[in-house]
C-alpha cells in the first residue's frame, strides 16, 4: 500500500499538475488514514474501507481537537485518492464519495486598504541591494497577485518589461499578467542593478535571490513581509496571500470583471473568485450601515 500511495504523489505532481502544497498536504493525509486503519483492531487496508471506516475516522480526528476545516480537507483527500483507486480499476467505489463532512462557514480573506497597501510597498528602501530587491518583490506580488510560490519560481525570462507583462506558468497552464509602470520600473531597475551583485553563478536563473544569489525560499519571503508588515505599523495579519486578496479584491472594486480576474489569478474554477464578490459586497454593507443616518 505504501507503493500505491508513492504511485499516488506521482500522479498528483505529474498529470494533475498539483502544487507542491497540495501534493504535500494530500498525502500526508491519506498516510494519516492508512495508519488509523491499520491500528484498529482488524488492521483494514486502505483498498478494503468502508463509507463507515472514513465516518470513524472523521469522529475520531474531532474527537482529538481537529478543527472542521481539517476534517473537510482530509475527507477531500481521500475522495481524491480513492478516485485515483478507482480510475486504475482496483476499487470499484468511493468509499469517501458518499461521506459528506461538518460544513464549515467560509471565512472572508483579510485584505489590506489602498492606504494600507501604501504604506507595506513604501517600507523597503532602495538604499542597498536588499532593500532594491524587496521593493521589486512586493511591488510584483500586488501588481500580479501571484502566489509566492509562483513569485519566488519566476525566472528572469518570465518578465517581459518592455511589453509591461509577466509570463507566469503553474500546475501546467501559463497565463499573461499585466504590469503597471511603478512595477515595471523597479523590476528594471533591479534586473539591471542590484541582481547582477547578487549572483555569482552565471548559470542561476532565478529571478529573485537571497543575499547569497541562490533563488529565494518561501521561508524567506514569509520572513520579509513580516518585517515590513512591523514596520509599516499595519495590524493586520499579514501573509503572503494577502496581496493576492487585495490585488483581486481592488480590481473588483475598481470595475474589473470576475472573468479577467480569475484569469489573472489562474482560478480554475470561477466559485474561487466569487469569493471577492462577497468580500466587495460586505464592505458596501459596513460601510452602508456606518455611514446612513437612519441604519
């Protein structure tokens, strides 16, 4: 089973094109489940459970404290797995197909205000190579509103600042972004200045770099708009995702159409994008409720 499980990984990262978070978070849950069936008492495997093996082990994962959002995402693995299970012809059903888990209410993503998203791109200075870099970095991420794993992928190729767009491929698609001038700029400006100091190996091609000229990480992004977040004296819970939200949830606000926007952000499905429709109408609601004389 363990064999089938790598098979599994395999077929999420090769033909599904999932995200290394995904493909991550879809087998750990699917180990999870073996290792609850096999320390049961009749040792089931994963290949033989039940509608009511994967009803149990939902108890058992809110017995142990799980939030309802986890217990959702484990049964979506599972759905998924077994899926995979049955288009290779070893099962014949979806054990977690009929299981349906506690919903959850939606949480709206936190977006930063206009002024907000000011004061976070104001922070670095352009005074040294690092404060050059994280300019460009935050500046790209809110003019794009790509995903910091699609920010720190990119390569020097993906950006085209003459013709003022980026090429960004993820999970097999590729799309074109727009950049707006103050983007454009310091990305030129970095390119040309600061990137060229950090790298010492000709053959890296990593747009953005440590201070040791390898590509960035994740944990070091994470680490940067922190900093900034601090300094910039927002109290809000910064993540990298944040911009992403606010990049969809301006252009919303400022006229953009729900299909240029799940285009941009490579939304498969529209329901992910409606998702600032809501956030949209919430605000109007606040902002109805606090400014109308007789609300």
């Amino acid at each position: 089973m363990a064999d089938l499980i790598d098979e599994y990984e395999v077929y999420l990262e090769r033909e599904r094109h999932a995200s290394a978070n995904t493909v991550c978070s879809y087998v750990r849950d699917v180990r999870q489940f073996d290792g609850y069936l096999r320390a049961g008492g009749e040792g089931t495997a994963l290949a033989a459970c039940t509608a009511e093996h994967v009803r149990q082990y939902m108890a058992h994962m809110a017995g142990r404290g799980k939030s309802p959002a986890s217990v959702a995402r484990s049964v979506a693995s599972l759905k998924s797995f077994y899926s995979y299970l049955m288009g290779r012809g070893l099962i014949a059903i979806n054990p977690a197909k009929s299981v349906a888990p506690v919903r959850t209410e939606r949480k709206l993503p936190q977006i930063l205000t206009g002024k907000e998203v000011e004061r976070l791109l104001e922070q670095p200075q352009c005074v040294d190579p690092k404060g050059c870099r994280d300019h460009a970095m935050l500046e790209l991420l809110y003019a794009t509103g790509i995903r910091v794993s699609e920010l720190i992928g990119l390569d020097v190729g993906d950006v085209n600042l003459g013709g003022g767009f980026l090429r960004c491929a993820s999970r097999g698609k590729e799309r074109i972004i727009p950049l707006y001038p103050g983007a454009v700029q310091a990305l030129a400006d970095y390119v040309r200045d600061i990137r060229p100091q950090l790298v010492e190996d000709p053959a890296e091609t990593a747009l953005f770099v440590n201070m040791s000229g390898e590509r960035m990480s994740r944990q070091g992004f994470w680490k940067l708009i922190k900093y900034y977040q601090q300094k910039a004296n927002i109290d809000k819970d910064i993540t990298p995702h944040t911009l992403r939200h606010s990049f969809a949830a301006h252009l919303l606000e400022n006229g953009a159409d729900l299909r240029s926007i799940q285009e941009m952000l490579g939304h498969a499905d529209i329901s992910s994008t409606q998702i600032y429709s809501h956030m949209v109408k919430q605000k109007l609601q606040d902002v109805y409720h606090k400014a109308h004389p007789r609300a």
